[in-house]
C-alpha cells in the first residue's frame, strides 16, 4: 500500500535529445492548427510594450536625474551665499538629532510601559498622539531641513554663471 501511493507522487519524463516538429504534409498544410504565428505575434507585441515601458523609465528617471542635479546646484548656491549659516544649520542638526533621540527614547519607554492602556482605551491613545505626535513630527521635520542646509555639498561654479538671485 506504501509502494502504490509512492507511486503516485513521481512520475516519468522522456527526454529526447533532438526535435524535429511534425512536418505538414499539403493535404493539412490548409487545416494546420500551428500556433506558431500567433506566438510570434504575441512576441512581437510584448517586445513593443517592454520597449514603451523602457522609455518610459528612462523618460522617468532623466525627469528625476534633472530634478535632483537643480536641487544640488541650488543647495550648492545657497551654501555659497551663506557659509556662516550653513555651518551653524550643520552644528543645530546635531544637536537636535539628539533633542530627537530623547525624545523617542520616551516615546519609546511610554509606549512599552503601557502598551495595553494605548490599545484599550481611544482616550489614551489619543492622548498619547496628542503629547507626542506633532511634537515629534516638528522636530524630525526641522531636523531634516538643518540636515540637508548643513549638508549642502560643495559646488564650484564660475562667477558668471551664477543666477542674479543668489
């Protein structure tokens, strides 16, 4: 009984090491059921849609490349305007980043010391979100943008190009 329901689980495959399709003889060449050129067609068709689709992406990411070179050049810009306030944006983004710390330390403690009165009660959760929150979001939010004016790489750009509002 083992043997017979061992049976069942495998089964055989015959490999044969050439092909050679049937070949139609004219009395079926008519009536042939060869789905080989509706394949080639549905090939042909992919190809064309995987082409759209790659200008797609490279439309895509040349949009994206574009934006972000303006948003370096920019940052790049202001930096070179303001040297001073770019050191002190640098300095204030460490120090918050440590503001930010605390703080999610205590999130972080409230949220395990009462995880079941947050779950339980709508009040205390919305308290909680209440307390931290947009506190929270401010400073990340504050956070970032001292980050990247801090951050802001260095460019060298011949005075002449420089845009008159900078």
């Amino acid at each position: 009984m083992a043997t017979a329901s061992l049976d069942l689980l495998y089964s055989q495959i015959d490999v044969f090491p050439t092909f050679s399709p049937p070949q139609p003889t004219p009395s079926t060449a008519l009536t042939s059921n060869d789905p080989t050129p509706q394949l080639c067609s549905l090939l042909r068709e992919l190809v064309s849609a995987q082409d759209r689709q790659t200008g797609l992406l490279e439309e895509f990411v040349g949009t994206f490349t574009n934006s972000h070179r303006r948003r370096i050049i920019e940052l790049g810009l202001w930096k070179i305007s303001n040297p001073d306030l770019a050191e002190y944006c640098k300095r204030a983004a460490k120090k918050l980043e440590r503001i930010q710390n605390d703080l999610l330390s205590s999130i972080t403690e409230e949220i395990v010391g009462d995880a079941d009165g947050l779950l339980e009660s709508e009040f205390g959760l919305s308290e909680f979100v209440d307390r931290f929150g947009t506190k929270f979001l401010q400073v990340n939010s504050l956070l970032q943008i001292l980050t990247q004016l801090g951050n802001a790489p260095d460019i060298q750009i011949p005075p002449h190009e420089i845009p008159r509002e900078y």
